[in-house]
C-alpha cells in the first residue's frame, strides 16, 4: 500500500505549482506526497473509482490530476484564477492522465456547476490573510451541497471546527489526520526561506454517505 501511494506522489512531481500566486487567494503548490496521501486514502475508501471528483479551488490542479491517475469516472476542477488553470492544462499532459479531466474557471464558494452527488477533494485557503478569516467555511458549504464524501486540508486543531461544522449540516468525520505543508518563500509577508505548517485532513460523509 505504501510503495502504490510513493508511486503516485512520483507521479505527480511533474506538477507545476503557481507561477504568479496571489496572496488574497492563499494560493500555495499542495506537496505531491500530501496529495498522494489523499488520493490513496480515498481510493482505498472506494470514492475515487468509477465516482466523479471535484477539486474545489484545484490551484494549478494537483488534487484532480492525482485522482485522474485513478480511474474515476471524470475529474473536473474548479478554479478562480485563469492563470493557474493554464498550468493545470499543462500539468495534466505531463501527468499523462488517461481519465477525462475538466478545468472550470470559477468560484468554488458560489459552484458555476451543477454536479451529480461527487467526491469532493480540497486543499482550500486556511483564511490566515486579514479579510478572508473562516475562508475554508464557504468550501465546505460547497462540499455540503454537492458532495457525497469530501477529504480537506485545514490548518492544525481544526477538529472542533470541523466536526461541528459536519454535524450541523447533516455530516459526519469518518477519518481524520495530520499532515504538514511545506510552504516556499513567495509573497512579501514571509521572512524564512520555507515554512512547515502544521495541518490536518479529514474524510467527511455527507447525507448518511458511509
């Protein structure tokens, strides 16, 4: 099980992150290994084969291409600014997905589509900028309503939030754990070379999904 999940964190190293990422949106490259953490997680839970899955705010796509790697029914990814979904384009002939990959320009907080009951997959803004606090509360309103399994990443100690958050929109975390986000040096506000942020990951049913 390890070596399959190594694999597909080999697989998407070819991902480009941001080449202009913008501080309001939070944008920052999700690590491959992380991402490969997620897809496998969810793969083993049966929600990515022969499900669609959405990638809610897909950045430069990370998310949708790691679960294109395995065999879902369509990916398709949501995202607001154009430039990144340019690099996703790109990312996904690197990646050579075989599955159908859709890229959507978008707000995945006000979703300009309207899907079937989806795998939800999401590494959205933690809502550290001034003005944007709670950011991830509006992605996972989105996941609520569409979705019949979401995984997200959150900052640290986020289980209280979280689990309130399932609960009072008729879901339940299944799965929780912690992961770490190393993030580069790109906008002005960062005085180290590279940040370890601490995070976790968490697998909510939702509507009695199991």
């Amino acid at each position: 099980m390890t070596e399959t999940r190594r694999r597909l964190a080999q697989e998407l190293g070819v991902v480009a992150g941001f080449d202009d990422p913008v501080a309001a949106l939070e944008q920052y490259h999700t690590p491959p290994d992380l991402a490969a953490t997620i897809v496998h997680v969810a793969d083993l839970q049966g929600d990515i084969e022969d499900e669609l899955v959405l990638d809610l705010g897909c950045g430069t796509g990370m998310l949708a291409l790691g679960a294109a790697l395995r065999s879902p029914t369509r990916a398709v990814g949501v995202e607001l600014d154009a430039g990144a979904l340019g690099t996703a384009r790109e990312n996904r002939r690197r990646v050579g997905a075989r599955a159908a990959v859709d890229w959507v320009q978008g707000d995945a907080t006000r979703l300009p589509l309207d899907p079937p009951p989806c795998t939800v997959l999401m590494n959205p803004p933690f809502g550290a900028q001034d003005g944007n606090e709670h950011a991830d509360r509006a992605f996972l309103e989105t996941a609520a309503a569409v979705s019949r399994v979401s995984y997200s990443v959150h900052n640290a100690d986020s289980e209280s939030f979280v689990g309130s958050f399932a609960a009072d929109n008729g879901g339940e975390v299944t799965h929780a754990f912690r992961a770490e986000l190393e993030l580069p040096r790109q906008f002005d506000h960062h005085e180290a070379a590279s940040e370890i942020v601490d995070a976790e990951v968490f697998r909510i049913a939702w509507g009695g999904a199991g």
